[in-house]
C-alpha cells in the first residue's frame, strides 16, 4: 500500500511538473507582452548595429507623419488597429504586416517608404496582441491569417472593388500573409510581398528552441499543448507551403542569406511550393530583416519590378524621403 502511495505521489508531481513547464512555455512563446510602438526597440545584436541610426531615423520620419486610425473585427472578436496613411485617392493600398513582438514602424521602416516613393496608400497593421489591438496571444500565423483577410475585406469595402492591394509582411508577418494566401482573399488583392518568411509555426518554434540550446523534444510538444490548451489553437494547423500550392496571386518573396534566425532556405522552400506567379530576391550577407538595409537598390529594384508586374506601378517622379 506505502509503495502504490509513494508511486501515486511521484506522478503527481511529475504531472504537476509537466503542467508547470508547459504553462511556462506558453507564456514565454505565445503571450505578448503589451507595449506601445515607440516601446518596442531595434535588435541589438551584431548584424543590426550598422545599420540602426538609419533606421531609428527612418522609424522617427513615419511618425511624424499624419494618419488615420483604422480598426477591424477579428472573426473571434478582437478590435484590431492599424494606421492610415493616404497619399492619393484611389491608389494602390500596402497592407502590412510586423513581425514576432515587432511594430510596423520599427519592421516596414524602410519598406514604407518604398511605399510612400510608389505613391501607394498605406496601412500599418497592430497584429493581436501587439500595440493598442486586443489580445494578449499570437499564434504565428494560425490566428493571424483570418485577421489579415478581414482587413483585405475592410479596404475592399471601403475604397471600393477597383481597388489594387497589395498584402506586405516581414518574418512572422510575411508568414502571416503567405499562409492568408491561401484563403478566399477577395479580387482587389494583386499581389504579396514576404520578406524572410518561415515555412510553419512548427518549424520555426523547432528551430528556434534548438537554437537555445533547448531540448526540440521535449519543448516542443509542450509549446504544442500549451497553444492548445491556453491559446485554443495548435501550432500544426498552419502550413505556409500547403497555402502556397492553392495561391491564386502573384508572389514575391525576399530573404538574405545569412538570416540566423529564419533560414533563407525556407524562403525557397515556398518560393518552389508556391502554385501562382513568383519571384525570388535574396541578398548576400543580409541577416534577419536587413535586406532592405544591406541592398537598397537592389531591394528597391527588384519591389519595383513587382509592383509593375502587378500593375502597381512605381510612381519614379515621387522623391524618396530621406
């Protein structure tokens, strides 16, 4: 009897443990901590300290510009935020899309100006959980996905059938907008822009556990239950190359090839799954986010090409602002 006791109490804790753990796990994984815009810093690793005056300079010019608050209904409830940036009725609209933990003005620093010289309209999405939208969970894309066709949706309706939009993201944004492809996006949508998007949420939280030295096997199916269990989604219900093999619009996809984070080989992994028209630019010694920075013209060059493509035209007779 002692010795079924003395079992009975070492599973407990072991459970008990294992609850802990993945408690834990989830909240360092999926739940995002609130902070406003100007909060959310530039990295500080090596690769970006060359490049972060420009774009803390650049991140500053955007909000010194005029905007118009903007929101959205998520398909589970959640008002979510973005900001407007009109430059000329009727044109082109950038929907775009921020990173893991990111904001839209520190991740499109440069690539809203690519917008701004195209003479395109602008919107700067607060995903879940990120500046003043609610929520406290992101879910890599799974969730996320759906609140990016409800904007598609919403700018549809707003300026009209006739409108060209075009959907932006960098990493988890990108992969937002890659696995959003894969829905019934409506006909205004002309185009996607990815830069260094990841392949699925359950390659990139295996990666990156690896990468810190944690056990994949063991973290891994933690995180998994923690999302289902707390976040009421599972990390294996998003696929960016399944959505890829049903797009039915023009891709372009970005990476540099000395991405530590998100390897470039993923962007070519969706690049060859992609069913639609495609193009590939990747930049060499580019790390994570720093295509635009690394390889202006290049960069520059290459979205122009796109965007001409797709009959979003680069407008050259707009300065670039500096």
């Amino acid at each position: 009897m002692k010795a079924r006791k003395g079992i009975w109490a070492v599973l407990a804790g072991v459970t008990g443990s294992a609850a802990m753990m993945t408690a834990l796990i989830y909240r360092q994984v999926f739940v995002c901590p609130k902070k406003r815009p100007e909060q959310v810093k530039f990295p500080s690793g090596s690769q970006y300290q060359p490049y972060k005056e420009q774009a803390e300079e650049l991140r500053e010019k955007i909000r010194e510009l005029p905007y118009e608050e903007v929101s959205v209904r998520s398909q589970d409830g959640l008002k979510l935020y973005g900001k407007y940036y009109e430059q000329k009725p009727g044109a082109p609209l950038e929907i775009l899309f921020h990173g893991y933990h990111g904001a839209a003005e520190r991740d499109f620093c440069g690539g809203f100006w690519l917008a701004r010289e195209a003479g395109h309209n602008v919107i700067l999405v607060d995903e879940r959980g990120h500046g003043k939208s609610e929520g406290r969970v992101l879910s890599f894309g799974i969730k996320e996905q759906y609140d990016c066709l409800e904007w598609t949706k919403y700018a549809t309706e707003r300026f009209g059938e006739d409108t060209k939009i075009v959907l932006g993201g960098i990493s988890m944004g990108a992969s937002i907008v890659l696995l959003a492809a894969g829905l019934d996006l409506p006909n205004t949508v002309k185009g996607i822009l990815a830069d260094c998007g990841y392949t699925s949420p359950k390659e990139i939280v295996q990666k990156v556990s690896g990468d810190r030295g944690l056990p994949v096997k063991i973290m891994y199916p933690l995180a998994r239950l923690g999302a289902k269990l707390f976040g009421h989604f599972d990390l294996e219900d998003g696929d960016t190359e399944e959505a890829l093999r049903k797009c039915k619009v023009p891709v372009l996809f970005i990476h540099g090839e000395d991405d530590r984070l998100v390897p470039c080989e993923m962007s070519r992994r969706n690049y060859e799954a992609c069913a639609s028209e495609k193009m590939i630019f990747t930049v060499p010694e580019a790390g994570h986010t720093l295509s635009y920075m690394v390889d202006y013209e290049g960069y520059r060059e290459t979205v122009s090409a796109f965007m001409k493509k797709i009959g979003c035209e680069t407008d050259r007779e707009t300065e670039r602002s500096e």
